[in-house]
C-alpha cells in the first residue's frame, strides 16, 4: 500500500470541515490508504469544537496556538507527515476528494512524482469565478512554465500531489500565498515523472468565504522568479 498524507489546513470553516472531512475519509483507491491531518490555525469560530467532536474523521490534529496564515499550518502537518506522497486538501468545499482516483492514477500507472489537479484542463463542471483571478493564475503559470520548462495549465489550484522526500519542509521560507509556488517549485525541480489531470472545481466567492485576492500575485511572482534565479 501506498501511503498518502492529506494536509488540511483550517480557519473558520465551521460551515464546512465536517463535511469536506468526511468526504476525504470516504475516499476508497486500490493500493493506497490515506492519513489524514488536519491543523486549525487558531480558528475564532467553533471549527476546533466541530473537530474534537469529530476524532473519526481525521488520523491527527494539530491545534496552533494562534493564527499565523495557511503557510505555518501547511508547515505544521508536513512536519508530522509520515506518507509516501502528500495531497493538500483545503477545507472549503471547493475542491472534490472524488478527485483522488484521477490524482492517484499516474502514480499508480506511471510511478509519477508530482501530479497537479487542474481545472483548466476539461473538467467535469467549474463554477465561473472572477476574471482578474484567472488571468493572475494564467499569467503565473505562464511564469513558472517559461523558467522551469514545464507545460502546467493551472499552477494555482489546491490539489498538488508529490513524493514527500522531494521537500523537506524545515526548508520553506514563505509562509503566506506564495508558499504555494515555492513548493511547486523545489518538487519540480526533484522530480523525474509529472502529470496534469483535470479536475472539477466549485469555487467559493469573496461573501463565501474566497480569501485569496489579486494582490497576492505581486509575492507569488517574485517567489517564482527567486526560487528559479536564485535558488
């Protein structure tokens, strides 16, 4: 059996962690079993009350003491990681754990390293989201392709799948938005074997709880640019 971890982070999402949670612990894949840890970052609402009501749905819980963004609990549950592979699941209900099956098919048939669900490559149904956010993600992931060689269509979306000793996550130094493409950006560069898969996707509006804006990009473009330049 293949191992994957599941990281989940949490803030204030007491409408849908239950849910999502148990989603993710449905999810049933031949040759792969799933450890699934879930780090509140010092929610405000009753999400840590919902999740210790709730210890079936999750293999560990890690409580932060205080909020210090999605990067820090990202850090947090790679920290205690004990999979194969790991999977980033946001807790919203945006992103489908159904999806797994398609994720998990490359590693399964191709013995991939790092798999990208995305939601610009045929999906089932995608919810229609805002202008300015797709032409930030497209521009980005023009970026990365352009400096790392690569034919990604959708770099910005949660479902990255890749071995976890291609990053050891002592060695991230973003914690915000950006964090996302500085680990896209070590993984790729360790890894031999990668695939796109299209994904669905039912994306959440700024009244629904959509936090990232378009001035997140300006950090995700120079973390680009620097892991690539730099190093």
């Amino acid at each position: 059996m293949i191992r994957i971890s599941v990281i989940v982070p949490v803030y204030n999402e007491e409408q849908t962690v239950e849910p999502i949670l148990r989603k993710v612990r449905e999810q049933e894949v031949d040759g792969f079993d799933f450890e699934i840890i879930v780090i509140d970052d010092g929610s405000t609402d009753k999400s840590v009350e919902i999740l210790e009501a709730h210890p079936e749905l999750y293999d560990r819980l890690i409580k932060q003491g205080q909020n210090g963004g999605k990067g820090a609990a990202v850090i947090a549950g790679l920290s205690v990681a004990t999979g194969d592979y790991i999977l980033f699941q946001d807790a919203d209900l945006e992103y489908d754990p159904a999806e797994y099956a398609a994720l998990l098919y490359p590693v399964s048939m191709f013995d991939a390293d790092v798999v990208m669900g995305s939601r610009l490559l045929a999906p089932r149904y995608a919810r229609v989201h805002y202008f300015w956010n797709k032409v930030g993600n497209k521009c980005i992931t023009l970026l990365f392709n352009v400096l790392n060689n690569s034919t990604f269509t959708d770099i910005y979306t949660c479902y990255l799948l890749y071995r976890r000793n291609l990053l050891d996550p002592a060695s991230l130094k973003t914690q915000g938005w950006q964090q996302h493409a500085e680990v896209l950006s070590i993984v790729v560069n360790g890894a031999k074997v990668i695939y796109d898969v299209p994904i669905s996707y039912h994306g959440r509006s700024h009244e629904e709880g959509k936090k990232i804006r378009a001035h997140h990009v300006i950090g995700v473009i120079w973390t680009i640019l620097k892991k690539r330049l730099v190093g």
